[in-house]
C-alpha cells in the first residue's frame, strides 16, 4: 500500500477497498503492508506489518515504548519533517475551518527532548503510561520527552511500595521538585526520605503536606510563579519564555497601554507583558489560579496588573488597546466573540493550543479584526500537538 499524505494527527493516508485508511507510524511516500485493527463504515484504521521502503524523513525511534504508548506521535518522524507537518497541519486547518489562508513561515523550536517539567504516572501494579487508546499501563522507567530530573524521581519511586496509590504526579522547575501523591488512604513516611522540595498527598479530594511546602516556584525570563498542586503552568518552561516573548514583540507595546488578559490563568503572561504597558487587567474564572495570580503579582513586585476572577465571558470592562486570549482547547464562547467584536481594541493577540478551534473562532472574529501575522511554537515536540501565536488588528 503506498501512503499518499499524512492526515492532522501524523498518521500516514492510504486506500484500501476505495475506504480511506490511516496507517499508524506510516510516512508519505512509503509503501507499506498493513493490517486492520478498526475496521469503520467511512474510514479504516490500520497498523504496519511491514515496510517495502522507507521516506527520506523517517527518524530512528529510541523509545522502547513507541509501538505501545499513548504519550507520543511523531518519534518517527526527522524533526525538520515534524516542524514542516505541524506548519502544514495549521495551514490547512485554518483553511478547512476558518476560510483563511495565510502562510505560516515561522515556527519556533525549543527543545526536541527532555522538556515536560510535569508527568502523570498512572499506578496499579505497574507504573507509568496509559497505552495508545487504552487504559492499559505500560511500565515506563525512562521517558524521553520529560525532563530527566522526572525519570531520575520516577526511578527512586518505583523502588519504594506503592500499595494503596493510583497516581503520581512529578512537577519540576528550575531549581524545585514536587511529587503529588494520588491515594485511597494514608500514607506512612516511605517518600520522606525522597529529596524533593515539595511532596503532597491527595486523598478524598483534598491536599496534605507531606513534606515542604505546598508549591513550587518557576523562573521565566527575570520574573517568579508560584506553581500549586493543581495549578495550570505551561509544561515547556523554555518553550513558554519563547511563547511569551513572541507575544511581547507582537505587542509592541510603548508602556502607556492598556491591556486585557483573558484566560489569564495565573497571571503569566499578563505578568510579563506589565513591564512594558501601562495598566493590565487579567480575568480569569478559577479562583485557585487568580489566588496563585495574586502571589506571583506580589512576589514580583508588580503593582501595574489586577486580577479579576470572573468568567471571560461576564467580562464589562472600559476600552483596551490591546486584548489577549489564551483560552483552554475549546476555544471562546459566543459571548465572548461578541465582547472582543465590539471591544474596540486596536489589536488582539490570540494564543491557541488548537488549530481547529482557533480556526473556528478566526472566522467569526474576522468580521472586524484580519491576521497580520502567525508564529507557532513547537511547544510539544514528538506529538502531534503545538502552539499558534496570532496577531490580529482591527481593521
């Protein structure tokens, strides 16, 4: 079977029976044997048996886990072929769903390995990954995309007994540690003796201290964020300074402006765009995130930025020059579209982690407002996911 394209998760195209078929870690251009593991009424889903050749952009996989992991997609691929797919994948997407077609050159590369500063392990018997499509646990003792601080934690962990745990959480920064324990009942001090900064228990929905604090801190750029339990942080520190410094230069800020952060989450990037506006408002509907806001605004001494913890779209607030959206992956709702329609604001940066809703919501946005400009970050190298930076301006 010889693979046409790649569809938008990475997965190679071919025809079987005049049925659209995607083919697990299949490259264009490759001729394969393939079996059928979900056979559908529209489309199939298949596996490789056998390759016949192979593309000029296929990576040797150092992962022992690949074939049955559910944590990464494009292990296969050169990583020039995945940043050129993820450009593509963006490109098509926000021609497919949102009518615009606007070449993206730019994307932003970080890190190809060793990036997430936070992992979930799952618990029962082994510990480590769901499988691909499954709830089946792969014992995982080395990950590549995680900070190597995590697999050396993970490693300790797995030494000590985990009877009565169902999840592990490993969060790192730059200089701290912190392990989440998920549990049906209390734990004895077994992980005391674990050198971490931060060790929590999680059980009948509430946290306890174990051993440190209760948080963690992240530097990015020269300003301090406080990571709780359950705090939101982008999981890609140097791909987060990236991400924050393209909206800071896409702002272009003079230090008179006012600005909107909605979604603002714990206040990150409001917080790093305050050195150079006037005045910044940041909204956002979780409490524990505006509390976490407020102590990184004091933290870094900040006195230009206020937090209102509110949904997005409640929001009935006086002129802005500028607004950002960094919204969850469902995107913005209507009310809010409507609210940035008829805000008035000059310019309006949108950070997405989902072409298909930032496509959709583009579209509906472009009644007043026209992309000047899009930058992506590869935020997640050797998955199918990534980030979009859009400057849009009133037209």
């Amino acid at each position: 079977m010889y693979i046409e394209k790649l569809d938008n998760k990475g997965r190679g195209i071919t025809y079987k029976n005049n049925k659209i078929t995607f083919v697990e870690n299949a490259l264009e251009g490759e001729d394969v044997e393939i079996k059928i593991t979900n056979e559908k009424a529209k489309y199939n889903e298949a596996i490789v048996v056998k390759y016949n050749n192979l593309s000029k952009d296929r990576s040797e996989v150092k992962c022992p886990y690949y074939d049955y992991c559910g944590g990464c997609d494009l292990l296969h691929f050169k990583y020039k072929k995945e940043l050129e797919f993820k450009k593509k994948k963006v490109m098509d997407i926000l021609k497919k769903f949102g009518g615009i077609e606007f070449k993206i050159n730019n994307i932003i590369s970080p890190v190809e390995y060793n990036y997430r500063n936070k992992a979930t392990f799952q618990v029962k018997e082994k510990v480590g990954y769901y499988g691909k499509k499954s709830y089946n646990i792969i014992n995982i003792d080395n990950c590549l995309i995680v900070d190597e601080r995590i697999n050396d934690i993970l490693r300790r962990i797995k030494k000590l007994n985990l009877k009565n745990i169902y999840q592990l959480i490993i969060r790192v920064s730059q200089n701290d540690s912190m392990l989440i324990i998920k549990c049906d009942n209390d734990i004895d001090n077994r992980f005391k003796e674990l050198n971490l900064t931060s060790i929590i228990m999680f059980k009948n929905k509430k946290y306890e201290v174990i051993k440190g604090q209760d948080y963690i801190i992240e530097v990015l750029g020269n300003l301090k964020f406080i990571i709780s339990p359950d705090s939101f942080f982008q999981v890609n520190t140097c791909g987060a300074v990236e991400l924050y410094n393209k909206v800071l230069e896409y702002s272009n800020l003079t230090g008179t402006e006012k600005v909107l952060d909605l979604y603002c989450g714990t206040g990150t990037i409001g917080l790093f765009l305050s050195k150079c506006a006037g005045e910044v408002v940041g909204v956002e509907i979780n409490r524990s995130a505006i509390n976490d806001a407020l102590k990184n605004k004091k933290l870094n001494y900040i006195e230009n930025i206020e937090f209102i913890c509110d949904d997005a779209s409640n929001i009935n607030l006086s002129e802005f020059d500028l607004i950002i959206v960094d919204p969850p992956r469902k995107g913005i709702d209507q009310k809010t579209i409507n609210y940035l329609l008829n805000s008035g604001s000059k310019k309006i940066i949108y950070v997405s982690c989902d072409p298909v809703t930032l496509a959709r919501d583009l579209k509906k946005l472009k009644e007043k407002y026209e992309v000047k400009d899009i930058t992506l970050v590869n935020m997640f190298s050797k998955t199918e996911h990534c980030e979009s930076v859009v400057l849009l301006y009133n037209k």
